[in-house]
C-alpha cells in the first residue's frame, strides 16, 4: 500500500534522450541460435556490441553459441552480461542433482548442443553428474570462469543494460544481480525516477518497443528465427535491425 502511494506522488518522469558515450549495438538473447548469431552485421563505426544474456538453452546451437561469444569477449570485440538461462547452467554444472529442473526449461537442447542426451530431469544423479562432467571437459578452457564471472549490468552514460530488468526505485550501483537476471515486478510499471534508460531481454516481445525509458528487445529468436540488434547512437537515434533480414 505505502509502495503505491510513494508511486503516486512522484512527478512524471521527463526521459531525455538516450545518449551513451559511444555508438551501442544490443544483442537480444540468442538462446542457442548460432546460425542468428552469425548472421549479424559485423560491429561498425567503432561501436560496443553488448548481448544481453541468455546465450543458452531452448536453441539447439547452445554449445556452439557459447565458444563464439565467448571468443568474442575474450579478444575485446564484444561484452556479454549474464542471463537467468547461464545462472540455470551454472548451477547444474556444479550441483546436477539441486540444478535438475534446468532440463524442462531449454536444458535437454543444450545438452544434446554437446552430443550428449540420454538423460531426464528424473534421471538419477549419478547420470546427471556424467552429463555435467562431459559438458566441463568439452568447454573451451577459461569458458566456465568467464560465464561464472559475467556481469549482470553495463552503463554507458544515461544507458544501463541489463538481462531481464530493474528496480525502478533503487540506483544503479544498488541493483541485486537476481534482479537483473530475473527481472522485478515494477520494471515496466514505475519509470525510473532518475530518468536513466534501461536495455533489456528475457521478455518476449512481437517487435522491439521503447516505452518509459524502457528499450525491450527480445524477440523470442530460437522460435521467431529473428534476433534483434539495436543500434543506438549518442545523439538519441534507436534503430533496430534483425537477423537474418526480413
């Protein structure tokens, strides 16, 4: 109740334009769609290409997807933030047996992206710790460091990025990384009250919209076969492109 009634009294929020310091291209998530991912138009005019997360699952390209980005970011071509798909990932990497529901939420593609399978969510834990063994030994050394050390927000100037969303009412110095990855239930409701725009995935939209100071740019590409790049320039411009082209 005191929570609405603080909404209420705040005056409307007045977005400037959205200027990042440097041309900004946001990748939407790729979900294991390698074939997308390739497609995209190569990084132009100096710009910061920046995925949002969820790099896995649902896709059946997860295991390849990975290695590219991940090629990607380690020679400074690209910057990648941490999805809720990696930290499902994540954590059947390190406890299969607690980490067993990622199967029924796009982890059976990812597993069957490393030549792998044979496995359910029921299967016994001894079976799930071969699994998650196979996937450690297949990565690319220094993969599984970088994916456990992947930030969950990126800022450039009035531009934040973030995988799923923010709290409207806390800084962006304050957000919790659970937030980021797994959004906040006053994200797209309250607009941020320091006029800061925020970038983000993991919903699915029929079109890219900006709204509030909001960018949303999933769209949905392991179903939709479009994956969604935003450019967006210092002096306000948003354009959006897909791949592959329409």
């Amino acid at each position: 109740m005191l929570s609405r009634l603080f909404r209420k009294r705040q005056p409307p929020v007045e977005f400037k334009p959205v200027q990042p310091e440097t041309v900004v291209e946001i990748v939407g998530d790729v979900h294991g769609t390698a074939h997308l991912l390739r497609a995209l138009p190569p990084v132009e005019d100096g710009a910061t290409r920046v995925f949002v997360g969820d790099l896995v699952d649902r896709g059946m390209q997860s295991y390849e997807t990975l290695e590219i980005i991940f090629e990607g970011c380690r020679n400074g071509e690209w910057i990648c933030l941490k999805g809720n798909h990696e930290e499902m990932f994540l954590k059947f990497l390190s406890d299969p047996n607690r980490g067993r529901s990622w199967l029924r939420h796009g982890g059976l593609q990812t597993v069957a992206s490393f030549d792998l399978g044979g496995i359910t969510e029921t299967s016994s834990p001894e079976a799930l710790e071969d699994i998650a063994s196979a996937i450690r030994e297949r990565l690319t050394p220094g993969l599984l460091d970088w994916l456990e050390n992947l930030p969950h927000v990126w800022t450039s100037n009035n531009l934040t990025i973030a995988h799923a969303g923010l709290d409207p009412m806390l800084p962006i110095s304050l957000q919790q990384e659970r937030v980021a990855l797994w959004g906040h239930p006053e994200f797209v409701k309250t607009p941020r009250p320091d006029g800061q725009w925020v970038a983000h995935g993991h919903t699915i939209m029929d079109t890219p919209t900006i709204r509030n100071g909001v960018i949303s740019i999933d769209t949905g590409a392991y179903a939709t076969n479009l994956l969604t790049l935003a450019r967006i320039s210092p002096d306000g411009q948003i354009e959006f492109s897909y791949a592959p082209q329409k």
